[in-house]
C-alpha cells in the first residue's frame, strides 16, 4: 500500500478544513453575545488602525489628540461586542480640570468616553475639529454638522442634534480602560 495521499484525498482534506475555519467564523459573527451593549467590567479595544482589537491603556492616549475609536470587549470570554454600530465608543484624553462638574465623576485620569453615533440621525460621530463656535476642539458628526463638547457630558453646542452623546463612565483596571457603568443616555439618533 502506498503512504501517499491521493491527489483527492488532499483535495477533499483542504476542502473539509476550509468549510471548517468559514462554519466556525461564520458561528462567531453570528454570537448574539456580540450585539450586547457594553457592559460594566468590560476592556475597551481599538476598532481600527494597526492595533484594531488590541486593549486601550491611559498610556495610549496623549491629552488634546484626536479621539480613538473603540469596542467594548468581554474579559470572561475574549468576545468583542462589535456587533452593533451603536456600541462604537469615542476616547478621548483632555485636562481634567476643563470638565465640568457631571463629566468628571465619569473620567479617569482626564479619559471620557461616549457613544460614537450621533443623537441626530444616529450617523458616525468621525470628527475632530475647532468648535464652529469657540476654540475648542469637540466631536463632529459630519452628515448633518452635529458637535458636542466632551469636556461637557458632550453636550451639543452646534448643529441639529436633539441631545448630547451618550456617556460611558470609566475606571482603569489592571492598568487597561475599562468600563464602570452602561451608558448614560440614549444611544443612536431621534426616532422618526
């Protein structure tokens, strides 16, 4: 008898192994566990760049850049809650002492984090510029020109959004961002 695989046999085996990898992907996009809005104790990760799915410390974030885009992540199971445009997160690291008295209870370390879909028509909130009024630099909804102030609560302070971005109040836990509460507020745009 010979030792070798038979073209087929080969064939069939690489077959069988790719159905494999694309059923078991396919099971782990489909993880209701995905859709779940951000819960407390979760880590927070990049949701794009080089370093998308990789854990947010205070480190990565420098005071006055741009906001990092983020995904709540489940620590018990590794699983990644990126299965709902409305569990984006905007980070964003300022100096604490421009806070106002209800962002800062919901800040570590001058890190605030609030929703990144915009209260308007519930479009991304991607980005950030000099205020339209003022010189501080705030998030921008670029659809419908929404801005909101996260030294604020993110409140809006231009635009037609009906209300601020939702908030996520954070703690640092083993030297990572993690979540401290579920949003404060409504997530997403007015309802039509």
């Amino acid at each position: 008898m010979d030792d070798h695989p038979t073209r087929r046999s080969v064939v069939f085996g690489t077959l069988t192994a790719c159905a494999s990898v694309a059923v078991a992907a396919a099971a782990d996009d489909d993880d209701p566990r995905k859709e779940k809005q951000p819960q407390k104790g979760d880590l927070l990760v990049f949701s794009e760049g080089e370093r998308e799915g990789q854990t947010i410390t205070p480190a990565d974030l420098k005071i006055g850049e741009p906001p990092v885009h983020a995904w709540p992540k489940d620590p018990a199971n590794a699983i990644v809650r990126d299965g709902s445009r409305l569990n984006e997160v905007l980070i964003v690291r300022l100096d604490p002492n421009e806070f106002d008295e209800d962002t800062r209870p919901r800040a570590v370390e001058g890190i605030v984090a609030y929703s990144a879909i915009c209260s308007h028509a519930g479009c991304p909130v991607t980005a950030w510029i000099k205020a339209t009024e003022g010189n501080d630099d705030v998030f921008k909804c670029m659809c419908h020109n929404s801005e909101y102030d996260p030294r604020r609560g993110a409140q809006v302070v231009f635009g037609p959004a009906p209300r601020r971005l939702a908030a996520l109040p954070l703690v640092i836990k083993d030297g990572e961002l993690a979540i401290a509460a579920p949003f404060i507020g409504k997530v997403g745009g007015q309802q039509g």
